[in-house]
C-alpha cells in the first residue's frame, strides 16, 4: 500500500513540477532576451516614431533646419488632409492596386501548376528546377533594363510577333500608356513566379502521402484529390505566398523605374515610384513621410489579415 501511495505522491509531484520548471525556463528565456528585445524595439520604433513626427511638418532638407528641428514648421495634419485630397496619389494607389490584382493570381495560379509538376520526379528535374529559379534571382534593376530592351520598337518582342505574323510589327510598347503597364506587368510575373513556386512546392512536399494514397483507393480522381486534400492543406502556405506577394507589389519600383520612370506620363506611375519622385523632385519630405504611413497603415491591415487567417486555418486544422 505504501509502494503505490509513494508512486502516486511521486506522480502528483511530477504533474506539478514540470509545468513550474516550463514556466521558470520560460522566465529566464525572457529575461535573458531582454536586451535584445529592447535593441529591436528600438530599431524599429525609433524610425517609425520619427517618421510620424516629420509627417505633421513641412520639414524638407532645404528648410535649413535639422529633422530634430522640425517642430517650428508644424502643421498639424495638413498632410494628411492634403493626401486625401491628392487625385496624383490615388492615381498611383488605383495603379499598384491593378499591377497587384493581375500579377499575384497570375504568379500564384502559374506557381502552384509547376509546384504541382514539380512535386513528381521526372527527367532531368533537377535541370529544370534551377533554370526556373533563375528569373528570381537576377537583381531587379538588371531585370528593368532586360525587358526595356526587349520591349522596345525594334527589340526581340516584336521580332517575334513580326516572324509570327509575317508582316512587320512596329509596336512602341514602352510608350503606349496601356501596353507599358502591360509590359511593367509581364515583367513582374516573369521574375517573381518562381518565388511563390518555391513557397507553393514546399508546401506540397509537407502533405501528408498517406492521405493522398488513402483518397486514391477509395475511388478519388486527381483533381477530387488536389481540391479536397491538397488545397485544405496548404491553406496556412498559400496565405502567406499571397502576402508576401501583395506587399512585395506596394514595394514594386526597380524594375518599373528602369523600364519607364513611371512614364508615359504618369501612365506606369505606382506608389513606391510616386513616392520616390515626390522625395526627389519635389522635396517634401513632411509630406512623403504621411503617404508612406498611409501605406504602412494598409499593408499592415493586409499582414493582420494574413496573420488572422492563418490562426483560423490553424484551429479548423486541430
């Protein structure tokens, strides 16, 4: 009787220490990341903080005042009342929105039918594998400068169309208001479909073969498969492809910049492109530092989104 009381009282004893030594390891885990969680909220906090501070001035380098001066040309918040009054900005916003809309589908449906190829072995993969990441890694500015080439009047684009037609084609992609965007947006889906393949594939590899096998023997086609094991699975991946991809687009401006300056006009003009023209050209620094908390302020919706839904994909899962 004494040898099963001790067992018990031993188990009791067991049940309420680990879970106390958890905690304590926890503490001393926190503790001893302190430092460096103060170091990184310093880092991050401090130029936000500022940015917000310059946004209700008109402080501009030319002012001849320090950013620590900036306070003298207060505002108040006729930044931002003038940002909602800007047709140019929402001009630039409706423009990212419609690259955005276009290139993530695009990139995310392209993606996900070569992870599907690639999720099987066949010959020579391997090759294959590493010519299709090659795009993503070319530096953006190289990759502007490779398809302003290609898509000027006499370039290979047209070379093509024209062997394809068999007459002459002289199209001036670049400087045609329509067609340059076209040309901005095909050159980002060229570069960064391998990038939400990669995402995609490492998600295909994570589900579970068993599942699939499962499904096949009880008389599932492949597309029955694909839909009802496949997909559910890759749910938390494909949210996070999208969101890196919706908030890499708000940031799009190397390639574009080299490709069009933003040009016709202001017919390839996206935010990051409005934003760099206004800080350069413009000057106006108070300004600048509004829209760009305006964006944060929206991409930070779209990350809480993402985050959301991914907690949810996660609960539906266990």
């Amino acid at each position: 009787m004494s040898v099963v009381m001790t067992t018990i009282s031993e188990g009791e004893m067991d049940a309420r220490t680990k879970p106390a030594l958890r905690d304590e390891g926890a503490r001393l885990g926190f503790r001893l990341t302190l430092p460096a969680q103060i170091l990184v909220l310093f880092i991050s906090a401090f130029p936000l903080l500022m940015q917000l501070y310059i946004s209700v001035t008109d402080w501009s380098p030319l002012s001849g005042l320090g950013w620590w001066n900036a306070w003298e040309m207060w505002n108040s918040f006729a930044n931002y009342t003038d940002l909602a009054a800007d047709a140019r900005f929402w001009s630039a916003l409706k423009r990212t929105a419609i690259v955005m809309v276009v290139c993530v589908p695009a990139e995310f449906l392209l993606g996900l039918a070569l992870a599907t190829l690639f999720a099987d072995n066949f010959p020579g993969k391997r090759i294959f594998y590493s010519i299709l990441l090659m795009p993503m890694m070319v530096v953006p500015a190289v990759a502007g400068y490779m398809f302003f080439m290609l898509f000027q009047s006499g370039g290979p684009v047209n070379d093509i169309l024209s062997s394809l037609t068999g007459s002459p084609v002289t199209i001036a992609w670049l400087s045609d208001p329509t067609l340059a965007l076209i040309a901005v947006m095909i050159a980002d889906i060229w570069q960064w479909t391998p990038l939400m393949f990669l995402i995609l594939l490492a998600g295909l590899v994570g589900v579970p073969e068993d599942q699939i096998k499962a499904a096949t023997l009880l008389g599932a086609n492949p597309w029955q498969r694909f839909t009802t094991i496949v997909l559910p699975k890759m749910k938390t991946i494909i949210i996070i492809a999208l969101a890196i991809r919706v908030i890499e687009n708000f940031k799009i401006f190397d390639t574009l910049y080299i490709m069009t300056g933003g040009g016709p006009g202001v017919a390839t003009e996206t935010i990051s492109v409005y934003i760099y023209k206004v800080t350069t050209q413009d000057l106006i620094w108070g300004y600048v530092a509004a829209i760009a908390l305006a964006i944060l302020v929206v991409l930070s919706i779209v990350a809480v989104f993402a985050m959301k839904r991914m907690a949810r994909t996660k609960q539906v899962a266990a």
